[in-house]
C-alpha cells in the first residue's frame, strides 16, 4: 500500500509530523482523524528508491532453507516471509520480501508473487515453487531447491577460483610492465644518453617501445576501453553470444572445463525440475534458457522440439556434440527405466567430481606457467635495461 506524509496537531496543538500506510486520500483522513488529530498537510510520499544489488546466491539458499524450515513447521507463508524480511541482511532481498508478502496478503499465490521478480528469482526458482504449491509440498520443494542452490554455487565456487588467480597474477604483471615502461625505462634512458655510444639491440626495442606507449599513453587507454566495450556489446548479440560460447569450449585447456560445468549444471537442472513433478517440456524449457552456454541452449531447444514430436529426449541430444556418449547413454536407460531423474543426478555427480579433479590439476598446472610467463615478460625487460650497464663494466675492465 502507499505511504503518505502528514504534518496535523493534537488536541493541546502540539505540531506532529510522520508517514502512515493506507489504500487512499479518505482512509488516511479517517485514521487520523480517528487519532484525534487535525491535518494541517497531506501528501503522497514518493517511493524510496534505492541502487538493487545483486543477490547472492548464498542469501538464496538461505532464504529457501529457512523458508522451507518454517512452512513445514506449521507457520504460514504470510509470517514466514515476515520473519524473513526482517532478518535478511541483503537489503534487495529483503525490500523484495516484504512486496512478496503484501501481494500474498492482498490474495495472489506465492509463485506469481516471485514472479514479478526476475532479477530475483529465476524461471527454474519460480517454476519449482508452483510445482510445489500445486502438488501441496512447498516446504519439500523449497528444500530441495536449497540443495540445487547449494550445489550449482560450490560449482561456480570451483570454476572461479581455477580463473582468479591466474587473472590476477597477470594483471598484476600487465600493471608493473606498463610502470617500468612508462616510468623507470625514461630514468636509464637519459642515464644512456649521457653515457653515449651505440645501445643494444634489444634495449634500443625496449626503449623505442617505451617511448611510443608514453607518447600515445592516453590513445592506448582509450583503445583498449573501446575495445572492451566493443566485445561486450558483440557477445550481448545473439549471434554474437554463440560464437564466443562456441570458441569457449573449443579451447585446449578451459574447452573441457567448460564442457564439464555445463553437463554437470544441466543434468543436475534437468533432474532438480523432473523429481519437482515440472513437465519435461517445461523442464527443459527452463535448462535451456539458464544452461549459460548458447551451443548447450541450442542443443536444448532442438531436444524439446524433438520431445513434443514423440521422440525421447537422448536422440537429439547426441547430434550437437556437447554431450559426451556415456550421457546420452545414461540418459536413455534412465528414459527406458523411468528413473531420469536418478540417472541425471548420477551424471551431474560424475561431472562435478570431474570438474574438482580439472580445477586441481588447472590450478597446479597453470602455477608454474604463470611464473614463466612473469620470468620472460618481467625478467625481460630488466636484461635489456642492464645490458648496456653490462657492456660498460666490461670496457672499463679492459
């Protein structure tokens, strides 16, 4: 409901000022009337608007978890949610919350309510929610979503941290380049041109190279946001978008990673929405569109179309080359069985294990290469300033 804003007096004219909730004009005017207040003014309050950030998706698991703890202990949705917003420290999540429940107050269901919050709670979130207000086990439902939470952030978990530090050892390495370039090259420069005489080939590149990153310093950086900014705007195409996921899993190192995360987050999607009492063709739907791979979604797409022709669902799994044989096998016994879900649950197992033993073998891997790349890169450039240096001491020896 809408707020308003109210300056009125009390019977001894004592001057009051505040916020009250209320459906219009006239109920305010009645509430405060029946205070015993006179209203000087009255006037709609704006809505606060605040910058949403992001939540988390340990904040999610978490407000499933307790929510589902609630529900099955008998407390109702409208005060669970209630309790919810309250202790929930993600300020998105819990202004979030407090809607969610005025919409359930004012009569609508739980999933429509979560609905109206994309950016929140995603199709798979909403879609489990209505299997579970429909088959009359929400606090089931909400559980078992908490585990899928759960396990899909300990795999993003895992993906990040084989990323993090090789990106920030050559970042870190990107930015002491750029400072010798800019700044101590210049001091040995001057140091040689006093000193004289015909400088070494490799110093001669390094300074020729230092004074046309100083010259066009300004030009470098604005090419390089504007190159950034160019990428991002190409991979937020469709077309786009598909080319880049396409050369992701193409890589020689990352493509198999790649490959393995996206297996493991589909089967263990596709059997979270299936064991949920979710449609296949909704399930796979919903996977398609959340798979974070454009090949993947594709691949999806093709399986849903050949599902609502009458065709099981590992045919046309098998022809886009994303899924290994042993899945699409697997997910054929678990079709001609009536256990998919177990069966997907199997694999998403199988490639999670997989992508731990990647990312430790990545991360012990890309270690020693990265104090390579730093001994040639940095290493480098510290010869070539020395080199003259070097040549001098050795005149003078002579």
């Amino acid at each position: 409901m809408p707020q308003f804003h109210y300056v009125a007096k009390d019977i001894r004219g004592k001057t009051l000022n505040g916020t009250i909730e209320a459906a219009d004009n006239p109920a305010v005017v009645s509430l405060l009337h029946k205070r015993g207040l006179t209203i000087i003014s009255l006037s709609l309050e704006k809505e606060k608007v605040f910058r949403k950030k992001g939540v988390k998706l340990e904040d999610l698991v978490m407000f499933s978890r307790q929510l589902a703890t609630m529900v099955d202990s008998g407390i109702s949705v409208v005060q669970a949610l209630s309790i919810l917003a309250e202790q929930t420290e993600n300020k998105t999540l819990s202004v979030t919350t407090q809607t969610i429940r005025k919409d359930i107050e004012g009569g609508a269901n739980l999933c429509d309510s979560l609905a109206k919050h994309p950016r929140v709670f995603s199709e798979l979130y909403i879609n489990m929610v209505k299997a579970g207000e429909t088959s009359g086990k929400l606090d089931t439902i909400l559980d078992r979503l908490a585990t899928y939470l759960e396990k899909a952030n300990a795999l993003q978990r895992k993906v990040r941290s084989s990323l993090v530090y090789p990106a920030v050892v050559i970042s870190m390495a990107f930015i002491i380049t750029i400072v010798l370039l800019v700044k101590v090259v210049p001091i040995f420069k001057n140091i040689f041109d006093t000193l004289g005489g015909t400088l070494p080939l490799p110093t001669q590149i390094l300074i020729a190279v230092s004074d046309t990153m100083r010259k066009n310093f300004i030009l470098a950086v604005v090419v390089v946001f504007s190159l950034a900014f160019l990428f991002k705007k190409y991979i937020s195409t469709s077309g786009g978008r598909y080319k880049f996921d396409q050369t992701l899993l193409r890589l020689p190192v990352f493509g198999p990673l790649f490959r393995n995360v996206a297996v493991a987050k589909f089967s263990r999607t596709l059997a979270t929405l299936v064991q949920s009492g979710v449609p296949i063709i909704n399930a796979l739907n919903i996977v398609g569109k959340t798979a974070g791979n454009k090949i993947v979604e594709e691949n999806v797409t093709n399986a849903c179309s050949s599902i609502k022709e009458g065709e099981p669902i590992s045919g046309p799994l098998s022809k886009g080359n994303v899924f290994p044989p042993m899945v699409v096998r697997m997910i054929s016994v678990g079709e001609q069985t009536g256990q998919l879900e177990k069966m997907l649950n199997k694999i998403a197992d199988f490639y999670e294990e997989q992508v731990d033993a990647a990312v430790s073998g990545l991360v012990s891997m890309i270690e020693p290469l990265v104090i390579a790349f730093l001994g040639i890169i940095i290493g480098g450039i510290v010869v070539s300033l020395f080199l003259p240096i070097f040549k001098i001491t050795e005149l003078l020896g002579r």
